[in-house]
C-alpha cells in the first residue's frame, strides 16, 4: 500500500505542491508514495494545478491505518481528524512546531524559511533526484505565492535561491511576472460569497487553551474589498459563534502597499491592543508592514493569550 503526504487543513498551493512534490521525491528513491488534500482548492493554486498539468490530488480526510507524511503544518488541529489512528512517517514544515507525536521513529525536516517547496527542493537535492520541469514550476508557484513574491518577513536567501533555481528547471524567464499573474488570479473576490472568502486560507489555533481561528485574503489592492467589509465583519461574528472560539480575525493584507487591515471579533476588547500594541476602530485596525499570519500575527496573539 502506498504512503499518502497531506498538507493541512483548507489546503493552499504550499500544501499542495508539497504533497505533489514529496511524492515524486519519495517514489524516485524507491518509496511509493501518493498525493492527497484535505479539503477544496482555492483559485490560486487551480491555476497552478492547470498551469503546469495537473490533476487535483485524491481528496481524502481520513488516514486510520494509513502511513503519511505530514507536509505544511505540525499543529493537531490543522490535519487529519483521525492522525492519532495513522503511523506518521515524516514532518516536513517550516512553521512553529506544532503538537502532533508519534509512537514511532519518524523522518522530520523542519527549517526557518519561507515556504515548505524550498525545503523540498533541499531534500531532492540530498538525495540526488533531479526535479521534472513541471513539478518545478508547481513548486515556484508555492514558494512565489507563500513569500508574497519574496516580500514577506518568513522570505529568506534561500527560498529566493530556491525560485531562480526552480524557475530554470521550468523554463520561466520572468519568475516575478508569473508571481504577479498570480497573485491577480488570487484577487479576483468580486461575486465569491461571503464564507468562502472568510474560510478560504483560514487556519483554528489553540493558544492558551482558547480557540483562536485567524484567516488571510491576499490581494494587490485593498479597495477590493470596500462594499463587502460589513458582510465580511458579521460573518466572522457568526463563524466564532459556530465554532465556540475566543476569538476570529481575518486579515486583509494589501500585497503593493505592505500591510494588513485586521477585522477581529473577540470575547476579549482590548485583543489587539495586548498583542499589537494597536486597538481596534469599529473591530477594525491597520497593522503596518504586516505580511505574515505566521511570523507577526500569531507570536504576539500567542505570548499574549498564554
Ligand atoms: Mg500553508
Ligand atoms: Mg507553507
Ligand atoms: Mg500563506
């Protein structure tokens, strides 16, 4: 029986191009291995998918009995509801160390940087496996879209290293060009309902022992977002309630001018204000030069609920 590698939960383009990209790896070297996802696929990473030629990876949620790798997330609450009944072969991961365990010896390669695809792309080169141009493409796109055309605070030497070296392989001259292209097809809001864009890159943590739910919506222009901030606002109201959780945010972070505005519902009033040092207007705040969900949204919100 083949391995499965999954990413997490609201699968992204990182998830998806790793479990794609992992199982190739690990198939090469001998280990059959296949690709599967949580969940449904945002438009990004569709337009990666048919981009470089591929087929959705097998939709699958439950993993009792099964062996995996886990790629993009070692936090319970992201992966597979039944992980505790699968045998967990491998980590591979580059954001705080989560609290999945194993019962067994396990392969884990987790590293600072900016993207999961640049640490795969580290593990073809140690085993000396040469990437197809397709599969290199796919991991450009993760990393392009993970380190927001390198912008993000997570970007580091070597995911950039990583995109010139992927973007030779695949044959793309203009790796920035296709970065934007990108992110334009990830901007297109306009006519999605209200919760789908609320729950489209949308991560629960567990901080404190309070449930915490933090969403994302990238875009190259914030306006975008102008007639729906209401809805968007009540909505996340609702998700909260749904979901008995402390607290919800969803950040609206404008690619080109480098921040996010925050819309936050909580049982706590002064929430933004403890972490961010910046309190909420209308259960709205701008936080300047904030990219990133990972790096300077959930350490501050983490150390301030513990
Ligand atoms: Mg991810
Ligand atoms: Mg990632
Ligand atoms: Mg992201």
């Amino acid at each position: 029986m083949p391995a499965y590698v999954v990413g997490h939960k609201i699968p992204d383009s990182d998830s998806i191009a790793s479990a794609i990209a992992l199982s190739y790896l690990k198939t090469s070297i001998g280990e059959p291995t296949v690709p599967a996802r949580l969940g449904e696929l945002s438009p990004e990473t569709l337009f990666l998918l048919e981009r470089f030629g591929f087929e959705q990876p097998e939709l699958k949620t439950s993993y009792a009995g099964e062996e995996i790798y886990i790629v993009d997330h070692s936090d319970k609450v992201q992966g597979p509801d039944d992980i505790d009944e699968a045998t967990i072969l491998g980590i591979i991961d580059h954001h705080k160390l989560g609290d999945i365990t194993t019962s067994t010896p396990l392969e884990i390669w987790v590293r600072p940087v900016g993207c999961t695809n640049t640490i795969i792309k580290m593990m073809y080169d140690f085993h000396n496996v040469a990437i197809p141009k397709e599969i290199a493409g796919l991991m450009m796109g993760a990393i392009l879209s993970d380190t927001v055309i390198f912008k993000s605070p997570t970007c580091t030497t070597a995911d950039i290293k990583c995109v010139e070296a992927l973007a030779d392989i695949a044959g793309i001259e203009d790796y920035k060009a296709f970065g934007m292209e990108m992110f334009t097809v990830k901007s297109a809001v306009l006519g999605t309902p209200i919760r789908d864009l609320v729950l489209r890159d949308f991560k629960d943590f567990n901080m404190g022992g309070k449930k915490v739910g933090i969403g994302q919506l990238e875009v190259l222009d914030l306006s975008i977002f102008d007639a729906m901030k209401d809805d968007l606002q009540a909505d996340i109201a609702t998700l909260k309630a749904e979901g008995e959780r402390h607290s919800v945010m969803l950040l609206l972070t404008d690619i080109m001018k480098e921040g996010s505005e925050v819309l936050v519902v909580s049982d706590d009033n002064d929430l933004t204000l403890n972490a961010y040092g910046k309190a909420t207007t209308d259960g709205k705040v701008w936080l300047d030069g904030v990219l990133s969900r990972k790096k300077q949204v959930v350490p501050p919100l983490q150390d301030s609920l513990a």
